[in-house]
C-alpha cells in the first residue's frame, strides 16, 4: 500500500467511528465499535508517516493529506461528542458547552503544534536551528502530555455507553488539556519572540 492509501483507510475508520458517535445510541458494542475504529484510524495515522520515510515515498502531496484529514478529524470529534449528549445524555443543557469549549482547545493545540513544528523546520533549513523545544526524549513529560494525546480519546470513546463516567474523564481530559495549552502557549510564545 502506498502512504497516501494507508491515510485514507485511517480516515474511513476514523470517521465511521465519529458517524457512529453522532447517530447510534450509546451501548456497550456501540462503544466498542466506535473505540476500535478510533483507535485502528489513529494507529493508520501514524503508519502512513511511518510508511512514507521507510518506503522513501513521501511526498508534500502526502503531508499535506495526512494533515488536512488530521484536521478534520481534531475539528470533528468533540462536536460528535456534543451531538450524541445532545441526542443520547440526559444532561443539562449547561453541559453541552464541555465539548464546545475542549472543540477549541483541541483546535488551538493541534494548529499551535503544526505551526510550531513547521517554523521549527524552516529555521533549521536556514541553518537557525532552534533549541528543541519538544522534550520528545523525555519519559516524563511523555507521561504529562498523555492526556492531551487524541489517541487517549479514542479509548475513552470505550464508555460512551456508561454517561456519568464518560463525561467525569472527558472533563478531567478537558482539564488537563487547557493546563497544558497555558503552559504551552506561553512557553511557545516565548521560543518564537527568541528567535528574532
């Protein structure tokens, strides 16, 4: 298969588990379905890369795939979580501004990141390389930032059908990943402003 190919296998099982979100009732093999589709788009996700440098077929075609179905992804999986409370939740309707709210965090995180990563690049392809600000090496920090990984969604999305859990864990996630964008941002800010 070639990477191009692999992205899109992640993309149907990607967004045939948010289809599943938005219009099935939770239940226990709803639930499973929709983890086990996240979960196999999230790890095709990381093949096509993976796939790509191994192969020496990468692209900016590929890239650019890859990150335009990355972006629909980030931009739809908390507004299918909206939905189906919306639908599915015996919830107030105070509730329904959670998924709101973590849509845009997890918006600002994913477009800060990339931008990021790309200025990152173009500096070292200057010949500027940066002070590497990723901490990629770092068990620890791997273990702190765990929470804001989508992949820690899609396994959450395993109990979608028990709501008063779902929505304590996804609120503690939403938790965890406003903490990290306010360090982070910060932090971001501060390394590009050293770079002029």
């Amino acid at each position: 298969m070639s990477p191009n190919q692999v992205t899109a296998l992640s993309a149907l099982s990607t967004f045939s588990g948010i289809g599943i979100i938005v219009a099935v009732q939770p239940t226990f093999l709803t639930s499973l379905a929709v983890s086990l589709l996240l979960v196999l788009g999230y790890a095709l996700d990381s093949a096509d890369g993976q796939l790509s440098r191994l192969t020496g077929r990468g692209s900016m075609a590929g890239e650019w795939l890859d990150h335009t179905v990355d972006a629909f992804k980030v931009g739809s999986i908390h507004l299918a979580f909206l939905v189906c409370w919306w639908r599915f939740y015996d919830l107030d309707a105070g509730w329904l501004l959670l998924p709101l709210l973590f849509q845009v965090l997890a918006t600002v995180h994913f477009f800060s990141t990339l931008l990021m990563d790309q200025l990152r690049r173009s500096l070292r392809a200057a010949g500027k390389a940066p002070v590497d600000g990723n901490h990629s090496s770092s068990l620890l920090y791997s273990l702190a930032v765990l929470p804001t990984d989508f992949g820690v969604i899609c396994v959450l999305a395993l109990l979608l059908f028990v709501p008063w859990l779902f929505t304590g864990l996804y609120m503690f996630l939403f938790a965890c990943t406003a903490g990290f964008l306010v360090l982070a941002l910060g932090k971001w800010y501060r390394e590009v402003k050293s770079w002029n």
